[in-house]
C-alpha cells in the first residue's frame, strides 16, 4: 500500500488513522507566520462514522487504506448477513447488520447499492439514492384530498416508515429519497 | 474545477477592481506620510535561511537564484545605506504554502520606520489597517497575557512538560511536540487565533526563541523577550513586526543557529545574506519594520473567505 503526504490529502482520500479506515472530509494548511507549518484535518472514521480533528505536521503522511466502493445488486438476507453480488463477475460478498446499517430499511433484492469495501470486506453499504417500495401498511385514503397537503405514516415492504399524502392506500408503490426520507410521488404502474 | 473553464480568474471582477483601489490607497498612505517606495530584487543569490520559510530556486545564467520570500534584507540594506523610511509594495515567494490563505506567490507589503521602536510602529498599523478597513476597534495584548487570559498558561515560563499538558487539553495532535515552540505555535495558532474575535488585535512581546530578526529585551517581570508584535483581524494573522536588530554579530549568530536548524532537519541549506551582516557591520540606523500580507487584507475588505477569491491566477491556474 501506498502513502499519502499532507500536501496530498483532499476530501475523499481514504487513509489509515489510528489503525482505522478515514475518509478525509477537510484538510487546511495552517502556519503561524514565523512557525512551522501544520494541517488541521478532518476525517470521517469509515467504521464508526465519527468526524475526528487532527493535527499533523506538513510533510507527515499516512498510508492509504484499502477502500473501494463497488456497484453491487442486493440478493437477500438470510437472517444474520445481508447478501451482495457484483453483476459483473457475480462475485458474492455477505455484510453483517453492523455494515448495513440505516441502510438496512431501504434494501430491496435486485436494487443497485454502493457497497464500501475494506480489505475486501464489506464496511458499509449505501443504498440507491431514490427507492421504490410498496406500501405495507398505513391510515385507510382520504379521497379528493390530493390538494389538501396533510400527511400520515405508512409502513413500506422494507420496513420503512416514510410521511405520505393522505390519498395514497395499501398496496401502492412509491418513489422515496432514501438520504432525507422523503416521499417523492406515486411510482408509475407496470 | 473542469478544465475548460480553467483559463477564467477565480476571483470576481468586482474583487480584482478593489485589489486596483487598495494598492492605489497603499500607495497614497505612505506618499502622505513621506515614507518613500523602493524596489529590491525579487531574484536574488541569496535565500532566507528562516527555519520555517522555504525558498523557490530559480536558474540564472547557470545557477541557482532565489526567489525572494520577503523584501527585508534588500530594505535593509537600503536603511544602512541612509535611504530612511521606506517600504516596498510586490510579490514575495515561500515554497509549498498553498491552501485557503496562502498561495506561494503573494503580495507583500514591508515598510520600515526610521527611530521608531516595535511599540511606535503598532500605533502605525492599527491606524493603516483601520483606515483600509474602516474597522475602529484596535485592542492590544502581550503575548503573556493572551495564553493566560485564554489557557490559564505562562508561555516564557511554563514548562515543556505544563505546554505539553495545555495541549493535550485543547487540540488532537498527530505527532510527538518537539519543543515549546513548536507547542506554543500550535496553542496560538490552532486556540488562541480563532478566538480572538472581531476588530484589528495587535500581540507583542513573543518568546524570545522565536525573534527571527527583532531585539531580544527583558519585559516588566525581567523575563526576556523578543520585540516583535503580529497584527490579527478576526484571527486572521496579517502583519509581523520587529523593533529590529541592528548587532552585526547577533544577526551573524542567528543567520548560522538557523542553517544548522535547516540542516539539523534535513531542509535545505543555501547562502544566506552576508551582506546584511556586512550593512549592520556599517550601521543601520535603529528602526522598527514590519510585513503585511495584502492577499490577506483584500479578504477581509471584500469579505472572502478564501484566498483564490482574491488572486486573478492562484498557483492552480497560474
């Protein structure tokens, strides 16, 4: 593995710190005008997903970590791991709920999700930026209500509890931003 | 930044129109107040020997020249050769500075004022910096009385051991300090500076070990310390100023602790300006002189929180 000097260091690198995979979110250069020279760094640990400061001395460097972010289609869970294929080479990858994570209520089988490798592992997995699911549970619709603006909550086929319009029913499917939670709009029927 | 956009300055057009009326206003400052504009070299045979600067070498006629990180030995000279008050307005150049407030070619302006000590030249940059930035708030403090006032510390007493400890407290650090200074450079810069707040904060009386080319005297409490003073706007380090040394050995003293630093650490080592000891040598009148980064000032006057808002070409597109 290689290594990275401060001067080398921009948001996104992904570096070893303190024997954990760091993704660099900030790196400023700062020095007093007749001292040394410093970077005050920011890095977002891939594991716990706490943002750490830390200072080090230009020129200091780190060595890269072994992180890569792959396109792979959700399969299924087996009750304890969550399993991943690459479409490519179908290679299949197992990552436990600690890897999945929030990301567990958005995954649906066949979907297409990021998943962050480390030393070949699954580290974390981020789902698709837009969903669709279909509604499990939620409040009898409210007709000719479409205007109106209000919302309830509705259960999805993953789990999910997303706030939709009144009018929607059991058994529609609906598009949701899977970063704020957010309902979208009704999916369009096939 | 996509490449085709790239040939386009980053900062505004509005923003390089005030870098044109600032260095107008610079210009008119100092001719109201007879303090002449001189040029020296920007290309030089000589280098910095400062610990922490690092110069741009340059090929001449088939050897190495220098890039100059500051106009202060060729001022100087000019001082011993009887010019008086002076300044020069231009480009300095420091090797690998580059980030949001630094570039490695920036505007530079270092003016010297004949008889004047670092106490009479504070008055000096409060006023040009309230002027240029219509702020009326100039507040001043001892370098002791900031690390008390802000970490319950005495920093020229303290020992290693105590900085080491204030650290620990404040900051998430990478490495092993290898000194006090090195210690008192990251309270002041990472704690301290940040915290300082609104309005022009003038800091004078610095730890000895770090006088760089000012006088070394005892303070109030006879603890000695460098004359030296830094202005700050809003914790944007500005301006550093020396009541300056005019001892020809001591200058010769520091200018060869400074090479064996550079060497003792694997930076390089080039020729350092024996001509200046050679001017102190003839006498230089007594004066006080100080060095402000325009880039920096034009931030604050346009509100920017970057450097590249304010350069036409920063080193990426340059």
């Amino acid at each position: 593995m290689g290594t990275y000097s401060t001067n080398e260091f921009k948001g996104g690198l992904k570096v070893m710190l303190d024997g954990d995979p760091c993704s660099i979110v900030d790196n400023e250069f700062v020095k007093p005008g007749k001292g040394q020279a410093f970077n005050r760094v920011k890095l977002r640990n891939l594991k716990t997903g706490r943002v750490w400061e830390r200072t080090f001395r230009s020129g200091e460097s780190l060595e890269s970590a072994d992180v890569m972010d792959r396109d792979m289609e959700y399969l299924y869970n087996d009750g304890e791991f969550f399993h991943f294929m690459e479409p490519e080479t179908f290679e299949q990858h197992q990552a436990d709920a600690k890897a999945v994570g929030d990301a567990a209520k958005w995954l649906k089988e066949q979907d297409i999700c990021v998943v962050t490798l480390y030393n070949g592992a699954p580290l974390a997995v981020t789902p698709p930026n837009h969903v669709i699911l279909e509604i499990t549970d939620t409040d009898p619709g409210v007709r000719g209500d479409t205007a109106q603006g209000g919302t309830k909550p509705a259960t999805l086929a993953t789990g999910a509890v997303v706030k939709v319009p009144l009018f929607l029913e059991i058994g529609e499917t609906i598009k949701v931003d899977t970063r704020t939670g957010e309902y979208l709009g009704r999916a369009k029927e096939d | 930044m996509p490449e085709t956009s790239s040939w386009q300055p980053t900062a505004s057009l509005e923003n390089l129109r005030r870098r044109a009326t600032l260095l107008a206003d610079i210009r008119r400052f100092f001719a109201e107040r007879q303090v002449l504009e001189m040029e020296v070299p920007i290309l030089s045979r000589r280098a910095t020997s400062d610990p922490h600067i690092d110069s741009i070498i340059a090929d001449c006629s088939g050897a190495p020249a220098f890039l100059a990180t500051s106009p202060e030995f060729g001022l100087k000279r000019l001082l011993a050769a009887g010019i008086g008050d002076c300044y020069y307005l231009g480009k300095a150049f420091r090797n690998g500075e580059a980030g949001g407030r630094h570039n490695p070619e920036f505007t530079m302006l270092e003016w010297y004022r004949v008889g004047w000590d670092d106490h009479r030249l504070m008055i000096e940059v409060g006023e040009f910096l309230s002027w240029v930035l219509k702020i009326s708030h100039v507040r001043s403090y001892s370098y002791r009385a900031l690390f008390l006032q802000h970490l319950d510390v005495d920093p020229h007493r303290a020992s290693f051991e105590e900085l080491k400890a204030v650290l620990a407290r404040v900051l998430e650090i990478s490495f092993e300090p290898a000194g006090r200074d090195e210690c008192l450079d990251l309270l002041m810069s990472h704690h301290i500076e940040p915290a300082m707040g609104e309005g022009i904060t003038l800091v004078y009386d610095f730890p000895a070990s770090q006088a760089a080319l000012a006088r070394v005297e005892d303070d109030e409490l006879g603890v000695p310390v460098a004359r030296r003073f830094e202005a700050y706007v809003g914790g944007l380090e500005l301006a550093n100023g020396y009541w300056e040394l005019t001892d020809a050995p001591e200058q010769l003293r520091r200018f060869e602790a400074d090479q064996r630093y550079r060497e003792d650490n694997d930076k390089s080592v080039n020729p350092f300006e024996e001509r200046l000891v050679q001017a102190l040598e003839a006498g230089m009148p007594n004066c006080a002189g100080v060095a402000l980064g325009v880039d920096r000032l034009l931030m604050l006057a346009c509100g920017a929180a970057r450097i590249d808002e304010v350069i036409a070409f920063p080193i990426a597109r340059a």
